[in-house]
C-alpha cells in the first residue's frame, strides 16, 4: 500500500520491513478493502474472525487455482490438496486421524527434550559471546523436533531445507498477483518432499517405530485410513508448517524483546511470566501475517457485498493490532491480559502445532534470555525474508 494511493500491495519492501503501518491505514480508512485485482482484505479484528468461523468462507474453493499451478508446473504425480486446504467433511476427517499427536499433553511431555536440544544449542555459541538467533536456535530447534517426530534423519535436514523454503514462500500467492515462477517452484518442492517421504514408507510399514510417520501410516478413525496421497501431502503439510511458522516465531519474538528492554529486563527477572510473553511476542508481530477463504455464497460484510467465490484475505497481522480488541495493541506488554490473538487462526482450521510452537517458543526464548545477561542486537540493519504471509527474518546476529 503506497502512501498517496490505498491499494494493498505486500510486495513492497517497506510492507516487509514493517506491515503495521499500512495495516492501520486500511483499518481506518478502508477495513473492507477491495483491490484492483477482484480479492477482498479485512483487517478489523472481528471482521477476521468471522471469516475464519463462518463455514460459508471455506478453503476449498482454491482448488482450481492448485490445479492450475500444478499443471504449469508440470508435475507428474500431483498430491491430493493437503487438510490446510480442504473443508468438512474431508477436512474433519483428515484432522481427526491426526489430531491425537498433537494434543497439548503429548506436547508438554516434550518439554525435557525440547529443553535438552536448546541447551545443547547454546552451549555451542555462548562461549564465542556472539550468535545468529535464526540460523544457531530459531531454525535448527522445531527442525530437529519435527525431524525426529516424523522419523527423518537429522542428517537429512540440509537436503529438504530449501525444498521446505521454496514451499513455504509460494504460500504468498494472491490470485493475478502470483509470481509464477515462484508457484512453480513451489510445487516442485512440494514434490520433491513427497518423493522423499515416499522413500521411507516401505520401511515403516514393515517395521514400525515410534515416530508420526508410523502412527499416520497405522492410523485409523471409524475405520478410515490415509491413502498414499494423503499421507504424503499430511508429511509435507506437517513437515513445513512444523518448522517455518516456529522459526519466526521466535526471531520475531526476541526482535521484539531487544527493541524493548524495560520488557526485556521484566521477563528476564520473572520467568514466570513466559506464558503471557509468548502470547503477546505471537500477537505482536505474528509469524503467520494473513490467510484466505472462499465464500460458497454471496455475503455481506460492513455493506459489502463479496460474490461467491471471491477471495478474501483476513489480514492476521493487523486484527492483532485492532485498538477495536486490545487496549494500546502498538505497545509490547508482556503481561497482558486478555489477549485472544488470532495468530493461530481460529474456528476448524486452528493451527494444529500451536501447542508445540508455544512450547518451542517459551524454552528456546526463556532459556536464551536467561544465559545471555548482556543480550544485544549486533547490527540495526535487518533483512527480511521475502514472503509476506510467513513473517520473518533472514538473519538475527547479537553478541550475548
């Protein structure tokens, strides 16, 4: 969004360098906004919600465009759409046939070995007194975690990472506005991690371990198995999604703690109040920045009316900031109260790992503040990754 004309447009790099601004424009001016391009942006807290509660706004209506990029892209096995993409009755059952692996007691029964592989991490960079917050924590953290819920061989992470990247920046697609090479590329990628999840398959079928990969082979619910298809498109959806979101997530959190120190200094006094942090780091400046729907019928919102199958954009990033919902939403509070961010959506399609990304997030960011006494950006000049969906940085040097 330019500052003469109010157009949504995340592809400028004062948009990835810093989205609020815009957002709280269009909240003020325009929160029922509709580009030049056809699709819609809402970016008043409750307008998002609705759209991610209201099953007339669904998921499957993006089927034709995957299918479309999945022919450019001349892809030779296509997979299924995965359940991020699917509506009731697929998506209820697909979810079910997951959903106990990432119960919020399972996760917290992780928390030793979470503990474990962060302080192994930090014992590698500490005594050097400096450190890359994403490449030596954010990244290798919920990639290790995730790599040995599915069974992968953590030797195998620097082939698929850049697969997983690709991936998870095609997400950025908005209709007209998609770079097609970079949809292509994506689902290239997407083959390549089916393709290599294929590969272990046989294996765990004749030998099962403990991993996830073995439970959804063997899952059942009333009956109901995966097909092929739809396990392999559960291993990528849950590989990708296992590891990007968390690795912004704590980037964007310890950006957030070193530009405030007075919150910083409080958290670092009280470790009690990691909870809360975390809450508020996710509704500060969320990993994930927005999310789409496709209306199976005509609506209204605000005196809109939105056709069938239209998209619309339900702006995350600036319903966390809605002053509508959150008393001084610009301001980082650490204790905050009342804090019903959407970061992890909401409604059928809430983020399955929250769970686990909160409980990555609290130990790899309590347990770094808690070494790092004299923790400090090593440099003001930051880059940004280039996808504005997923939020985050490509680098966070300090010295500790």
């Amino acid at each position: 969004m330019s500052t003469d004309a109010l157009v949504f447009n995340p592809f400028l790099p004062e948009f990835h360098a810093n989205p609020y601004p815009f957002y709280a424009r269009l909240r003020k001016e325009d929160p029922v906004h509709q580009s030049p391009l056809g699709f819609w942006v809402l970016t008043r807290y409750d307008d998002v919600v609705t759209v991610l509660r209201d099953p007339c706004f669904g998921r499957a209506g993006f089927h034709p465009m995957l299918a479309d990029v999945q022919t450019r892209a001349a892809n030779p096995n296509p997979l299924p759409p995965s359940m991020l993409f699917q509506d009731p009755p697929d998506h209820t059952r697909l979810r079910a046939l997951v959903n106990t692996a990432f119960t919020t007691r399972v996760i917290e029964a992780m928390r030793p070995h979470i503990q474990d592989i962060v302080n192994r991490l930090l014992d590698r960079v500490v005594p050097t007194g400096t450190m890359d917050i994403i490449e030596d924590l954010a990244y290798p953290l919920p990639v290790t975690v995730i790599c040995e819920m599915l069974g992968v061989p953590v030797n195998d992470q620097a082939a698929i990472r850049q697969w997983s990247a690709d991936l998870a920046r095609s997400l950025d697609s908005l209709g007209q506005q998609a770079d097609v090479e970079v949809q292509e590329r994506g689902v290239r990628a997407r083959h390549a991690l089916a393709e290599y999840f294929r590969t272990q398959i046989p294996e765990r079928r004749r030998q099962p371990r403990t991993d996830l990969l073995s439970a959804l082979i063997a899952a059942e619910e009333k009956g109901d198995r995966l097909t092929e298809g739809e396990l392999l498109a559960m291993c990528v959806l849950l590989f990708v999604a296992g590891h990007e979101t968390t690795v912004n997530l704590i980037g964007n959190g310890m950006l957030a703690l070193l530009r405030h120190p007075d919150e910083l200094r409080r958290l670092r006094a009280d470790p009690t109040l990691i909870p809360s942090a975390m809450e508020e780091l996710l509704r500060y400046d969320s990993p994930v920045q927005r999310t789409a729907r496709i209306p199976s019928a005509d609506v209204t919102i605000d005196g809109h009316t939105i056709r069938q199958g239209t998209m619309v954009v339900a702006a995350i990033g600036a319903a966390n900031r809605d002053p509508a919902r959150f008393v001084d939403p610009d301001c980082l509070d650490i204790g905050r109260r009342d804090n019903r961010h959407v970061s992890f959506g909401f409604g059928i399609h809430f983020c399955l790992g929250a769970p686990q990304a909160r409980l990555e997030g609290q130990v790899a960011i309590g347990t770094l503040i808690s070494r790092a006494a004299h923790l400090q950006q090593a440099s003001e000049v930051l880059e940004w990754r280039e996808s504005s969906t997923l939020r985050g940085l490509k680098a966070l040097p300090v010295t500790l």
